[in-house]
C-alpha cells in the first residue's frame, strides 16, 4: 500500500511540474512581454491612416489561453473591426503576435516582416503593419529566436 501512495506521490509530483512548466504558454512569455510591450504605431498600408496600440507586460484578464498580456486599441476602430474589442495580444507558437478579445478569441495576427516592424496576417484584406514607437527587439517574436 506504501509503495502504491508513493508512485501516485511521483505521479502527482510530475503532472504538477509539466502543468506549471508546460501549462502556462510560452516559456519565458513574461520575460518576452517586458521586451515587447509599449506603444506601436498600427498603420494601414492602403490609406497611411494610423493609431496608437499599446502593447503591456502585466497579464490580461481574459477567459483565453495562459500567456495574454494588456493590450489597448483605443483609437483603432477605423483600421479593422474588432479593435474596440481588444482586449490583450498573446505571442503565438508559430511566431508573431495576435490581439484578442475578452474571451481569448484572436481579433487580428501579425508576424515578423521583412521592414522594422510586425505584418499582418488576420484578418484577411486588411494590411496592416505594427511598429514599435521605441526600439524593440522585434525578433524575440521568433520562435528560433526566443
């Protein structure tokens, strides 16, 4: 009987640590959002019309994923709708960022482009691009890089 307690102890001891290691997002994601947040300029590459998003580094309170940090879109509403629902932006595995709303669904995407900022790439027909409006490290969105 003592044996049986101790691998359910073992057992116990090791879905904990998965949870706490693997269970909470991206490994690091804090660290990742000190080095990201800030003020971005959103533009549209169409129009040249633009806005300010602010990107945090505290974690949102959103029924999402682990791993969603405070995101403002305040004045965004003119380049894509949605933006009066973001809520916070999480790192995505594949690499880039997305913003979401309240419920942790994903509102816009943007990934590393080939100029100093972000792309994106959700929604579909909108081109927006995302800047930093201080110097970012915009490769810790790689996830080789990261």
């Amino acid at each position: 009987m003592g044996k049986q307690f101790n691998q359910i102890g073992v057992l116990v001891s090791w879905a904990l640590f998965a949870l706490l290691f693997f269970g909470t997002g991206i490994t690091g994601a804090e660290q990742l959002a000190r080095t990201v947040s800030g003020n971005w300029q959103l533009v549209d590459e169409m129009s040249g019309a633009n806005c300010t998003l602010v990107l945090g580094a505290r974690p949102a309170a959103v029924a999402g994923p682990a791993g969603v940090f405070t995101a403002r879109a305040d004045d965004c509403q003119a380049l894509f709708s949605g933006a009066q629902d973001v809520a916070g932006w999480v790192a995505m595995r594949e690499g880039g960022l997305a913003l979401v709303d309240d419920t942790g669904a994903m509102l816009a995407a943007f990934d590393v482009g080939e100029s100093e900022g972000l792309v994106s790439v959700e929604p579909s027909g909108v081109f927006l691009t995302l800047i930093p409006e201080t110097t970012v490290a915009v490769s810790a969105l790689i996830p080789t890089v990261r």
